[in-house]
C-alpha cells in the first residue's frame, strides 16, 4: 500500500537525482576545468565548460534547494536529525557550495589573468570538495549510521568510514563521468572535433573509474554495510544489474566514438543507482531508526507539498526545457 | 519524541546565533538585489526598445552584468541559509518543520523561476529579439516578489506561529498550510521587506552614480543611470515609513515585549514617552531624548493608550533590550533621513522637471545606498533580537533549537572568515567591473552588437 507520505518520498528522490545528475555534471565540469592544465593549454576545454555550465548550473543547483525544503518540511525529523549528526561534512559542503558557485561567476566578470586563476582554482577546486561531503552524507544515512535525533550520532565517524568515503568518491567520479560525457555532446555540437576527443578520452577514463570504485564497493558493502548490501543485491538488484548494463554500454559507445544517445544512457545508469539505493533501504528514510511513515509529517503538510509539487511541475518544467532548449539552440548557431 | 525538550547548558547558543546573523546579514542584502534589481533593469531596457535610447541600452546591458554576479552569490549564499536551518537549528526543524518548512517549500518554486529567466534573461541579450527578451525579463520581477512573500511570511510565522496544532507531547499533529501562510504577521512583515528591497537597491545604484557625477560626470548616461534607481527607491521611502508605522503597531498589539524593549518601555502604563537613543541601565534609561506621551500616541492615537512594559514578564523571557532599542533607532533615524532627502528630489522634480544640481544632494545620495543597507540591518536586528528568548514565539526556545554538535564555535570562525573574503572579493569584482566602464565600447565589442538577434 502506498502511502501519501510515499508518494511524497519519490518526489524527494525525483529531485534527488536531477540534482545528482544535472548538477553532479556540473560539479564534474569543475573538475574538468581543475585538470585542464594551465592558462593555454586550458582555455579551450575551460571555455567550453564556461560556456557550458554558465546559463544552467543556477538553475540545475536550484534542485538542491527544492530537495531540502520538501525534505525538512514532509520529513522534519529526518532532516533534523541528518543535519546535526552530519554537522561537519555539511558544513563543509556548503562552504564548497558558496565557494563554488561564486568563484564560477567571479572568475567569469574578472580581466586579470592571476584574479582569474584564483577565482578559477576556488571554484575548480570546490567542485570537486563539494560532492565528495555531500557524497559521505548519503553513504552514513545510507549505512544506516544517522540515529533519529538532534546530533545523537557519532560526529566523526558517522561519515569517516568505508561506505561513506566510497560513496564520496563515486559522487565525483559519476559527476565527472556524465559531466565528460556532455562535454563530449557540446564539443560535438560546435563542430570542435579535437575537443570532442578530449572529452571522449576523459570520459572513457572516468567511466573505467566509476566501474572499478564500484566492483570495490561490493567489497567494501559486503563488510561495512551489510543491511544496505542485502538490500542492493536484493529487491534493488534490478535497478542496481540495470545501472551496471547502463553505465557499460555507454563506455562501449563512448570507445566506438558514437555520440548519439550517450548523455541520456550516463543519465540513466546514475538514475539507476540512486533508486536502487533508495528501494533497498525501503521503507526506512533513516535505516535503522527512522521508516517514511514514521519520520511523515502530518497529512495537511503532505497536502500542501503535493499541490506544491504539481504547481512546481507546471511552472518550472516549461521554463526548464526553454532555458535548455534556447541554451542549446543558441550555442548552435554562434558558432556555425 | 525525537525532539522533545531536555535541559541542555546552551554552548553552542551564542556561536550558532552568530553564525546565523553572519550569513543572513549577508544574504539579506543579496536577497533585495535579487528582488528589486531586476526591476530596475526592466525599466531601463523598456525606456531603452520604447525610446530607441543608447544610454538606457547601455545601463541595461552594464546592470545585467552586474545582476548575473550579484545573483550568482545570492544564490549561493541563500543555500548556505538553508542548511543552516538544519546544521544550526535541528530543534527548530524537527519540531516544527511540518509548519514552518510550508513557505519555504512555496519560496522554492519562486526561486526557481526566478534562476531559470534570470539565465534566459542573461542568456538573451543579443539572442532574442529585443521584446521578446524583455519580456523574458518580467517573471524575474514577479518571482522576485513572489519570492519575497513566501520567504517572509516563515519569518513572520515565527513571531506569530499559526495553521497547527500541537499534540500533548509537544510535536505538531495537525497542519492547515494556509493558516501556516496566512498568519497575523504575513501582510506587514512581507510589505516591509518588499519596499526594504526596493530602497535598498534603489540607493544603493543610485550612489553609486551619485559618486559618478560627484567626480565630474555629468554626462546624460550618469544622470540616466542616477534618475532611473533613485526615483524608485524615492517613491518606496515614504510608502516604507507608512507601512512600518502600521507594522510597528501591530508589533505592539502582537508582541507586546518585543515593543517594550524597542521603545525602552519598564513599566506598563499609559503617557509612555518616546525615548531617542539611551539604554537601561540597572533598569533606569540613562541618555536620550524623550518626548512625553509620544509612544502612547503612536501605539493609539492617544496619550491615555497603556503599553506594556518589560516588566510584565520575568527577565528570562525579555529580549537583549538595548540592542533592540539601539536597532530600532537606527533604522528609524537612516529611514527618515532617506525620507527627507527623496522628499529633496521629489520637490526639485515637480517644480523643475529636472535632478538636483546642489552638490550636497549628490554628497548625501552617495551615502544614501550605505543609510538603506544599515537601515535594512537594523531592522533585522529588532524583528530577529527583538523577538528573542523565542525562536518559535512563545512556543520554542532558541536554546532549545540549537544544535548539540560539537564544533559551532569553530564553524561560526571559518564562517566568518570565509564571509570577510566573500564579501570584499564581491566588492572588488564589482567595483572592477565598473571600471571598465571607460572602455564601455570594448566590453560592447566583446559582447557582440549592441542589440538584436544575431542572425
């Protein structure tokens, strides 16, 4: 039987993974940007992911924002008790947030080359922090390490500990992958074939990445998170075989140097993941202390975040495929 | 339940409310540039396709630039916010997140909005016909009142907390949103702070050409540049005193301690005098100006009205009474100042149909931006201090609320250095930006042609 406060929970994972997909590729790009060498032999893949990210990674971050507030208003505990035992690794992804997203726009309205590099390391370097800690949040709530309560968990090692430092290094590693993958798509569209190689190469490279932390991570599951792997390997074994299936073929095309049909098969295989993490730790919101109907706010809050949700699907869909459709038509035509 | 109240020595109380006044009294002034700027920029971009004008064209293309930045942190600095509501807050949250989450939910869509046309808008310049661009424009401006409404009216809800019902272990079982949405405090808290937004985008534009023609420019762009964002925040000002003279009594009939300390009132009774500056000390008021009977008339309209004093409750419960009284006087003092000198241009306007020429109007329009962002402050000050003990008032502590993670004092440090370099390398981009307004033709060059599609 689904319940209201179910249905409310895969909104909340819906936009969980637009923002690990959309803005997890921008954080990517960041990382991108923070390998591309030096001013010269950089500015080519860093305008490419200037030009990018630029119109959209506000709006793609907006996803968090939305995440957070059905979080805290459908389940109050929940986010409650995430947000105090998790206190350190927040804080730190938040301070990425900030640097992050005001070094990008800094670096953009600067002249100075040296202002340009410090404002272009900020924001580089900060990508890469940022998932990494919001990346450890999830594998403690996942690992079942996040206790009801107001800062009743372990400060420390709530988020220092196997899954929680896999789980980081997969949200940077799957961020760079489908970020390369859409780099590769937009160098395509500017008909800049050596950029296209570029991207391809790194995202052939951070695709064997991804792969290789996650065949890791049945290990490090197996013997850190039991009830989470009995659940992954479980009821969730579908969506996880399906993510596997996805992410591969994806790698296979990427090394056939097919562009078609990448970016929504790199979409999917994280889409995957993230519901499979979610449908085996069902029906627990907290594993271990909290379930969904348990953490539920009363029914009028549910309501009201429906009615929100419906409205927000209405208003913001539409806009979001103008800004993506004007966003991708545009770059088209400047640079025919 | 998970959040019920325990007796707790509050540590981390005064680094978690400093962190928070930190990062909100930064993000509060991003906020009102993200609500009113957009507007001012619709002005000059209508005046600019409606009147075929290159200067209002320029000023529109120069403060786009300057809004992509200032949103651009806005955002950022606004996320910070909320996860302090959690990282800081959880006893708020988990209490009352059911309710209180409401408007911030509604708050998100706005946002939203708000990101994606702002991007378009941005984006648009040169690639959309000019209407049609401006027209991309507009749900900027809504969203951006649309914004303001939802994100005050949970602000308001903590002074005057409504739409729920508590069960008899303290947490919240019933929720009515419109109750939650629509509670005492919504319609002046809201009001307020949308015309707050408006000066203090207006002045703080308008000084920044202000110093401009100071320095010797008198050119009709400066002048464009001055008239478009003062005549705004000109018309705002004396609308923002009515409506704080309507919200300041209703603070009195809603929460009555929070007037006592903003008016330094002891002792309820009636014939209660306005007091100009001082504070209390050893409960007497040492210093200031009083004017008898004042505060009596303006709570009433009569000097017989009786106010209650801070007395009427036990010292546990009164807020910090000078802070509050200092604040309020502050802004009030910076509110009438902005008052008197929109008065100044509204006059010279109507007789001559042209800006003041006296060099001390533009000596005081440069400090005009600085009075509105410090009346804006002190504002927050009394709304936010004013209503302390209380978070939730009268229902929740903010003791109660805060975090018991280890660490808030070393976060509050980091915070605080990391706001000083934000908010200085925010200043030094955009006061880097305004110089190569010299080379205005160089940045149109890079931008591409002045305007219009490109194809």
């Amino acid at each position: 039987m689904i319940s209201e406060a179910d249905l409310v929970a895969a909104v909340l994972w819906l936009g969980v993974t637009v923002y690990a997909v959309l803005g997890g590729a921008d954080f990517g790009a960041g990382l991108w940007d923070l390998l591309a060498g030096d001013a010269q032999q950089g500015e080519a893949p860093r305008n490419l992911i200037d030009a990018s990210i630029g119109p959209v990674w506000e709006a793609n971050h907006t996803w968090l924002i939305f995440d957070l507030v059905i979080l805290w208003s459908a389940f109050p505990v929940a986010f409650a008790s995430v947000m105090s035992t998790l206190f350190i690794p927040l804080t730190l992804a938040a301070f990425g947030i900030i640097l992050r997203g005001s070094g990008f726009a800094f670096r953009k309205y600067t002249q100075r080359l040296s202002t340009r590099r410090t404002f272009g390391a900020t924001f580089a370097a900060s990508s890469v922090i940022t998932p990494f800690f919001l990346g450890t949040a999830l594998g403690a709530i996942a690992s079942g390490r996040v206790p009801a309560g107001n800062a009743t968990g372990d400060p420390w090692t709530s988020w220092l500990n196997p899954t929680s430092i896999l789980v980081g290094g997969l949200a940077v590693a799957a961020g760079a992958y489908v970020a390369a993958v859409f780099l590769v798509a937009a160098a395509r569209r500017r008909h800049d074939a050596a950029l296209e190689r570029y991207f391809r190469q790194r995202a052939l490279a951070m695709g064997i990445v991804t792969g290789g932390l996650s065949l890791a991570g049945i290990a490090i599951l197996h013997a850190d998170a039991p009830a989470l792997f009995a659940g992954l390997t479980g009821r969730a074994l579908p969506l996880v075989a399906g993510s596997v299936i996805l992410g591969s073929t994806g790698l296979l095309m990427l090394v056939r140097g097919a562009a078609r049909g990448i970016r929504p098969l790199a979409a999917a295989a994280v889409t995957a993941i993230i519901w499979g993490w979610g449908v085996a730790q069902l029906p627990a919101i907290l594993p271990g202390s909290l379930t969904i109907d348990a953490a539920a706010a009363p029914a009028g809050t549910l309501d009201a975040l429906i009615v929100i949700s419906i409205v927000a699907a209405l208003t913001i869909g539409p806009s979001l495929g103008l800004l993506f459709a004007l966003d991708g038509r545009s770059r088209l035509e400047a640079h025919r | 339940m998970f959040f019920a109240l325990d007796p707790l020595p509050p540590a981390n109380l005064l680094a978690a409310r400093d962190q928070m006044a930190i990062t909100l009294g930064f993000h509060i002034v991003l906020a009102c540039l993200g609500v009113a700027f957009p507007t001012l920029l619709l002005i000059a971009n209508w005046r600019a396709i409606r009147h075929d004008d290159a200067d209002a064209l320029r000023l529109a293309r120069r403060w786009t630039r300057i809004i992509a930045v200032t949103f651009a942190v806005g955002a950022v600095s606004g996320t910070v916010l909320s996860f302090e509501m959690g990282l800081l807050w959880p006893g708020l949250m988990g209490r009352f997140g059911a309710a209180y989450g409401i408007p911030f939910a509604v708050e998100g869509i706005f946002f939203f909005l708000e990101a994606i046309f702002i991007a378009i808008y941005i984006y648009g310049w040169d690639r959309l016909s000019p209407w049609v661009h401006f027209v991309s424009g507009m749900p900027i401006a809504i969203a951006g009142f649309g914004g303001t409404f939802s994100v005050v009216t949970a602000n308001a809800w903590m002074n005057q907390p409504a739409g729920f019902t508590l069960g008899a272990d303290g947490q919240v079982t019933d929720v009515q949103p419109l109750g939650v949405i629509f509670n005492n405090a919504t319609w002046y808290e809201a009001g307020h702070m949308f015309l707050a937004a408006y000066m203090v985008t207006g002045f703080l534009l308008a000084s920044t050409y202000a110093v401009g023609r100071l320095r010797g420019r008198l050119d009709r762009y400066t002048r464009l540049g001055f008239m478009i964002p003062f005549a705004v925040a000109a018309i705002a000002t004396p609308l923002q005193i009515g409506m704080g003279d309507i919200a300041a009594r209703a603070v009195y009939a809603d929460q009555p301690v929070k007037f006592a300390a903003m008016e330094l009132v002891q002792t309820t009774g009636p014939n209660q005098p306005v007091v100009l500056g001082g504070i209390l000390v050893n409960g007497q008021v040492v210093g200031g100006l009083k004017i008898p009977g004042l505060d009596s008339l303006l709570a009433g309209f009569n000097t017989n009205t009786v106010i209650q004093g801070l007395d009427s409750v036990p010292a546990a419960d009164q807020p910090p009474v000078d802070v509050v009284h200092l604040a309020w006087d502050t802004m009030l003092s910076a509110g009438f100042g902005l008052l008197a000198l929109a008065a100044w241009f509204g006059l010279t306007w109507l007789r001559r149909r042209e800006l003041p020429t006296s060099r001390w109007f533009y000596r005081f329009a440069a400090i005009a931006g600085v009075a509105a962002v410090v009346a804006l402050e002190a504002g927050w000050v009394v709304t936010e201090v004013g209503r302390q003990p209380w978070v939730v008032y009268g229902l929740l502590r903010t003791s109660d609320a805060v975090t018991r993670a280890p660490g808030t004092l070393v976060s509050f440090v980091i915070v605080l250095l990391v706001y000083v370099v934000l908010g200085t390398s925010t200043l030094l981009v955009l006061r880097a930006m305004s110089r190569q307004g010299g080379g205005e033709a160089a940045e149109e060059a890079r931008d591409g042609v002045p305007y219009g599609p490109s194809r």
